[in-house]
C-alpha cells in the first residue's frame, strides 16, 4: 500500500460509521487470524501469513489437517517453496474466537458455515470474504434502491445475515490461479496474485486499513470500489466459465474456436448492461478480453469443478446476475440460454 494510499485510509477514516467503530478501534491491528475453507486459494493465503509468522489458524478437511500438523502448510510459487507452520483443524468450534476471519469457501457453501462464522467471529470481529461472483451482502450499504435487503438467492434462509452480520462484512477479490496439489500442498500458477479488499459502504476505514495492513504478506491491497471490482471479475467469469463447463476447454482453446466468440461476447456484454443497471460503469473490452485468454491455458475453476463432480457456483457467477437483469428490465439472451444448459449439464454428470 502506497503513503498516499494510508493518509487517505487514516484521513477518510475520520468520518466513517459507527458500525466500524464498533468493530475495531483507530490503533487496533488485528493478531489472530483464521482462514475458513483452506482449499488452493485459502491455503495460498494461509501460508503467505503463516510464513510472515502471523498467528494464522486454518479449517480444513481432515486429510489437510493431518498432513499440516505433520508436515506445515506448504506453498510452491515460481519455483521456490515455502512450509509455514500454521495451527490446522477440521473443526471450527475447536477454535478461539478470532481477531480476524477470512473465508474462501465458495457462495453455495457459505449459508451452512454460518454458524462457524459466528463463533470465530464472537460477534465482533470483521470477516473477509473471497469469493467469486456477487457476495451475499451485495446490498448492504449499496445505497441503492434495495439498500438493506440481502441477495436471497445467496442466503435463503437469512443465516448469513441474521447469524454473523453484513456490518462485519469486508469485500475480497482475488486475481490468482492456484491448486491444491496435495492435502496441505498448494501450487501456484503463473505470476499474478493480488487481493482487492473494500468496505460495503466504500469508505477507505481505519479497519479496512488495519486489515490490509495485516494482510499485506498476502498481497493484499484497499479499494474504495469494491463492487466495481467484484463486477469486473464477475465479468471474466460470467463469459468464460459456462463456456468452459460445457466445453471442459481451457482459455486458449476456447479462444482458437470462432464459433464460440459471439456467445463469449454476449454473455461478457449482457453482465455490462447489468452492471451498468446497478451503477457500475464499466469498459466494453470483450473483444481485448476474448483475444487474452488465447495466451493462456488455464481452465475455469467452474470446470474443474464439473470435472470433479462437485457443486458448481452458478448461484453467485450467473443466476444472481440473471435475478439482477430481471429486476431491471435488463435482457440477457444468451446467458438465459447457456444457464439451463449447465444446470442440465451439471445435474447429469455421473
């Protein structure tokens, strides 16, 4: 983070609401961290802290548990690899309540962590959300027309707003291709590893400021934007992944293939007007975005979930979008197409 970057936290932090002060004092940094879900992305950013020697815990299957206990967090990046020692369990309520929690897990398996989230939380403690797609409390502090309501899609039974809270709610967006090449062993793909964090309500707070600080080992960054930057990932996601999933090709194939192009365009178009309905303004580069992927051979996580049978996050990456277009009157042809055809996709896979 930038000098400018911190007097504008401290400075702006100034006015900020009494939800935040509530939360964590101007001189308060955070000490005790746990990493919810330490699958590639959660175990990327565990061991980048747990290397820096944060107190960093982790919440992990039981395989990873074990071979972290026996063998530390291990992470391979560019060539060199790191073992961070980090506490690990399989079960959240083993814990201490946290100063800090960050959640990885992905949108469809958040409303039944709740209860999780509440206890390392103990009511007090900001959590940090990485995630694809639209986040549960997209409309907390939006200052839109639907301020105050939570996605129901994302939190159908209101666990999530009820139980843990949107005002402990910071934003995370991750730019980072990883995989979990063993349990407790996480390879990094390429160079690229940023963490955008943000306030609900934008404000460049002293307790975003305070998060980031804590969590700069792992590349962390404040914006002041933050669902500017949910949705230009969003974008990314909303053309490539369904593509992808029904395809099972990666980036570079998927470019190579010009029937494939306007569908990719479409939809990539579509999320604009959406977001553009929802205030967020941002450039058309579909075309710039279609011709970059042919340098790349990366396969969508959505992929590779299809390939490995597990859920697939069409709630927060398309449906919640396709919920958003409806309500403004905002047509989505081709995502309306492609949707039923993943879902049908997805439902029978043996």
């Amino acid at each position: 983070m930038t000098e400018l970057t911190r007097r504008r936290l401290s400075r702006d932090g100034l006015d900020r609401p009494p939800y935040l002060a509530a939360t964590m004092r101007d001189d308060e940094m955070t000490d005790r961290i746990c990493v919810l879900g330490a699958g590639a992305i959660g175990g990327h950013i565990a061991a980048k802290l747990g290397a820096a020697g944060v107190d960093v815990s982790i919440v992990a299957r039981p395989a990873t548990v074990e071979a972290v206990r026996r063998d530390g967090l291990k992470l391979r990046s560019q060539g060199v690899e790191i073992v961070a020692p980090v506490a690990a369990s399989d079960d959240p309520f083993a814990l201490p309540v946290q100063d800090l929690v960050i959640t990885t897990a992905k949108a469809h398996a958040l409303p039944a962590a709740a209860a999780a989230l509440a206890h390392l939380t103990g009511g007090k403690a900001p959590v940090v959300y990485v995630a694809n797609g639209l986040p549960w409390w997209y409309r907390y502090r939006g200052k839109g027309a639907n301020d105050g309501a939570s996605l129901a899609r994302l939190d159908p039974d209101g666990s999530l707003w009820r139980g843990v809270g949107p005002e402990g709610a910071i934003g995370g967006v991750i730019y980072s291709s990883n995989t979990v090449t063993a349990p407790g062993e996480v390879t990094h793909l390429g160079t690229d590893h940023r963490l955008i964090l943000g306030e609900p309500d934008d404000s460049l707070s002293p307790r975003l400021a305070a998060v980031v600080t804590r969590l700069a080992p792992a590349g962390a960054e404040a914006t002041d934007k933050i669902r500017t930057e949910v949705w230009r990932k969003l974008l990314v996601n909303l053309a490539n992944s369904p593509i992808g999933a029904l395809t099972r090709l990666g980036g570079d194939q998927i470019a190579a293939d010009a029937r494939l192009r306007p569908i990719y365009l479409g939809l990539y178009r579509e999320g604009l007007a959406v977001a553009a309905a929802q205030g967020i303004h941002l450039p058309d580069d579909s075309e710039a975005r279609f011709e970059r992927m042919s340098r790349t051979s990366h396969r969508s996580s959505m992929l590779q979930d299809m390939e490995a049978g597990r859920p697939l996050e069409t709630d927060a990456q398309l449906s919640a979008v396709q919920d958003l277009a409806r309500e403004a009157g905002v047509p989505t042809p081709t995502l309306d197409i492609l949707l039923p055809l993943l879902l049908a996709a997805a439902a029978g896979r043996q």
